[in-house]
C-alpha cells in the first residue's frame, strides 16, 4: 500500500525532518508511528497527503509515485485518502451535518446519496442526534469522532491520523482508536502518527518508531 | 453543473455572512454602474432626440428686405424643382414677427420700441431624410445660398453635426472614467471576497485535501463577486431612475420646452440588462482575481 525508498525531506538551513527513510506499510494494515516531537511524524503524513513534496527518495502509495502526479491526479489521489487531525480541523460555520456532507459534495455525489452517506457515518459514530449542532458545541471528543466521521464520508482506502487522541483524555482516546479499528477492520489501510506508548500498548498494532528522521525501530 | 450550483449556494453565504464588508464592494460598483449608466442614459436619450430631430430636419433660408418678388419666386421654384424637399412654407416679416411674440412672451415687452420689424421674411424648408444621407440637401443649400434676394441659409444639419461629435467626445471620457471606475470596484471586490477566504483558510484547506476539484475550491469566490457587481449594478439603476425621476419632477417643464414637447426617458431593458451583466462582469473579475488565493 504505502512504499517508500531513501525518501528525505530536508528543510532550509540544512535541517533534515526525514532521512533515507525506507518504509513498507501493507495493505490493510494498521500502523502507528511513533517518536518524539520533532521526529518527523507529521512530515511523513505531509509527504502522503502531498501537502509537501520529498526533497530525495520516492513514495509509492498503491503503485502511484507520488511525486509524477498532475494536478488532477492529485486530485484524485486525495479523494481516496481519508485524515484526522490533533485540532480537527472541522469548518465553525457548519453544522455537525454539513460538516460531513460537504465531503462527498464536493466530490460530486448527487444530494440524496451524499445525504444519506453524511448520516450513516454519523449514526457509525454515534452522533446523529447533535447532527444539527455547531462545532462550538461540541466536546472535545464528539468533535474528534465528527472528524473521523467527515474522513470516511469519502470511503478512503488510506486513512491518515496526526495526533488524533492529542487533545483527549485516556478514555476518549481509547473510544476513538476503537473507531479507527472498526475502520481498518473494513480494509481500509490506517496510519495513525502518535506519541502516546501507553495507547500504542493498549491498542497492540505494528510501530514504526522514528527518531530525528530516521526509523529506530519496528515492532 | 453541481459546481456551479454549488458555488452559486456558498457565494451566496459567503456574502450573507460578510454582509458589511460586501456593502462596501456593492457600494463601489454601484458607484462605477452609476457613472456609466448616467453616461449611456444622457448619450441615449441625445442619440434618440439627435434622431428624431434629423428626421426632421429643415432649412431656413433668410431673404433681404429688399428682395423682390421675382427673387423670392425664382428660389422657391429653385426649391421645388430640387426634388429634396418633403415641403416648404414661407414665413412673412409680419408672421416672423408674430411667432415671435408668441413663443418668447417673456421678451414680448421689448418689442414695443422697435420702430421696424428687425425679423427678416423667410422660407422655411423641410428636407427629406434621404436627401440628408446622401448630400444633396447639402447642394441645395449652397445653391439657393448664390442666389440674388437671398441674405442667409441656416441649416439645422450643422449643429445637429456638431452635437453628435460632441456626444461622442462626452462619451469616450464618460466610458475612460466609468472603465477605472470598474478597475477600481473589481479591485474592492477581491479585497472584500480575499477577506472572505482569509476567515475560511480551514475550509479551503480541508477541501483541497478532500481531492475537491478546482471549480469547487475557486468558484464559490467567483460566484460572490458576481452576486456583488449585480447587486451593485440594480442598485445604480435604482438611483438612476429616482434621479431621473427627479430631474423630472423638478425641470420637467423647462426640459420639455428644449426638447420641443419631448421628454427624458429611461434605459431600454436591454441597455438595462447589459449594465446588470457589465456589474456582474466586473464584480466576477474581483472575485476571479481573489479566487487564485485559494489553491
């Protein structure tokens, strides 16, 4: 699923977020990615949205170089991968409902079938009674669990997460890595970036631990 | 089709949510509509009368006081004969003299110390259209000019002339400054719409990696500087007409006296409809321009 061979990202004044970072997740797989802050967790997820470009090395992600794609293609590319962020990124100016619904809008569904995707993954969730709710109100953990939500409206075959539990409390971190199980459980491949051992042991899944970079270990 | 309806949608909730800020975009197209709706109601309205007045063009030829009865015959025959003509009416001193006092009455007065009549007898000819276009009631006038008896020709033509080059001055500085006046209204739009998409960065963000297609990303922004320049657009045809209104409410009697019983009218609905689409036109630049912020 996701490749990578001697992939580098070397930033102004000579830093380097990622060295020779030779990498293999297979499909399916769950893996989390772990190490200190500053270790290149996030740029590596940078890399894969293609949000950044390598400075060296290639990503492969289901066979496509990443780095050969149009702008269209990147388009496309995007639409198949799903993402969850620490801050989680939901628009203040929409409702619960909208929030998730605009996903599949703006990948061109038609209304009654963007409608009924957006209140699916809302009842997956187990929030479909704050559909008509403002981000504002809601909590921490039901924002992050909306987000998730919005991330599998596209039915992504990759799902990223930055930090997803960064903002919640242990059991609210548990409630949602349960749901990025049942995700991976429906095939799609999860690649979860966090700094939490204590998560990561209780979940028991393959860990990529990286340090300055490069990869230290995998367990 | 969807991208449209959905830019159509957000642009239109964009500018809700910004309503203030689009007061001011409104405000300054409607400001640039303005200038160039006065410019093509003033050019049209003159146009339309340079029109009916040409159709209606005539000659006066003035005869000297002394001119005999055989001068004034030989330059009516001379008039008839041309084939230029669509008729012709001689007007005596004392006629001249009459129709005087009864369209000025307000100068009437100093007419009682005059010892003579000063106005001089003259024919005064109607010309037909197609004589007009094509010169040869320009030959006619400088022939009948030659003749003995005669002391002056005036022909409405000239003036008419030089009111239309006129008009077309007026026009090509009325549009030089109506078009800066749309630079500098397409410029406040993409100020206004950036604004927009400053405070909704997250959005764009989340779209953009969502894979969203680019007609979805920009065209929102476009829509909304559309939305403005056709608000704006109505709102300058709004005033426009109450001013119009006015200056008819206030100088009707006077304006229709120049206009010989005439009368200022409004746009046709097809200029109306352009300046709607100029507004749109201008507004959609803004936001196209403020758009290439967003991906």
């Amino acid at each position: 699923m996701i490749e990578t061979h001697h992939l580098s990202k070397l930033y102004s004044r000579g830093l380097y977020a990622l060295r020779d970072l030779t990498i293999t997740i297979g499909k399916g797989e769950f893996v989390f990615l772990t190490g200190p802050s500053g270790a290149g967790k996030s740029t590596f997820l940078r890399l894969l949205l293609l949000q950044e470009r390598p400075s060296e090395g290639e990503v492969f992600v289901n066979g496509h170089d990443l780095s050969t794609l149009s702008r269209r293609e990147i388009q496309e590319y995007r639409r198949s991968v799903g993402f969850v962020f620490q801050d989680f990124k939901l628009i203040p100016t929409r409702n619960v409902f909208e929030n998730i619904s605009f996903v599949p809008e703006v990948l061109g569904l038609p209304q009654a079938q963007r409608r009924r995707k957006a209140f699916q993954v809302l009842k997956w969730v187990g929030l479909q009674h704050r559909m008509n709710a403002y981000p504002r109100d809601l909590s921490g953990g039901e924002q992050q669990r909306i987000a998730i939500a919005r991330a599998v409206a596209s039915d992504p075959t990759l799902l990223l997460a930055d930090e997803p539990t960064g903002n919640l409390d242990p059991d609210l971190s548990l409630e949602v890595m349960n749901l990025l199980r049942e995700i991976n459980a429906g095939g799609t491949t999860v690649l979860v970036a966090t700094h939490d051992r204590e998560l990561i042991r209780l979940v028991g899944r393959r860990t990529i631990t990286l340090d300055q970079g490069k990869v230290v270990e995998v367990a | 089709m969807r991208a449209l309806d959905y830019a159509i949608r957000e642009g239109w909730a964009s500018l809700w949510r910004s309503r203030g800020s689009g007061a001011f975009a409104v405000l300054a197209i409607a400001l640039a509509m303005i200038v160039l709706g006065a410019l093509l109601l003033t050019t049209w309205n003159v146009e339309r009368l340079l029109a009916q007045w040409s159709s209606a063009a005539e000659f006066s030829v003035y005869l000297q006081d002394d001119a005999s009865s055989e001068q004034r015959g030989a330059i009516e025959a001379l008039i008839d004969r041309s084939g230029v003509i669509a008729g012709r009416q001689y007007v005596s001193k004392a006629d001249a003299f009459g129709r005087f006092r009864r369209e000025f009455a307000d100068l009437a007065s100093l007419t009682e110390d005059f010892e003579d009549n000063p106005f001089p007898a003259s024919v005064e000819v109607r010309v037909r259209p197609e004589a007009q276009e094509d010169g040869r009631a320009d030959a006619l006038v400088r022939r009948v000019a030659s003749l003995p008896g005669v002391a002056d020709v005036r022909y409405d033509r000239e003036w008419l002339a030089r009111l239309a080059s006129g008009l077309s001055a007026v026009r090509g500085a009325g549009f030089g400054l109506a078009v800066v006046m749309a630079l500098a209204a397409a410029v406040t739009v993409a100020s206004v719409v950036r604004l927009g998409l400053n405070a909704r960065r997250d959005e764009l963000e989340i779209m953009q990696l969502v894979g969203s297609p680019i007609a979805f990303i920009r065209g929102p922004f476009v829509a909304e500087g559309v939305l403005q320049g056709g608000f704006g657009a109505l709102v300058a045809l709004g005033l426009l007409w109450l001013g119009l209104m006015a200056a008819g409410g206030w100088w009707g009697n006077e304006l229709s006296l120049f206009l010989e019983g005439g009368s200022l009218q409004f746009l046709p609905a097809r200029l109306c409809a352009s300046l709607v689409a100029g507004g749109m036109a201008v507004g959609g630049l803004g936001g196209f321009a403020a758009s290439r912020y967003a991906v």
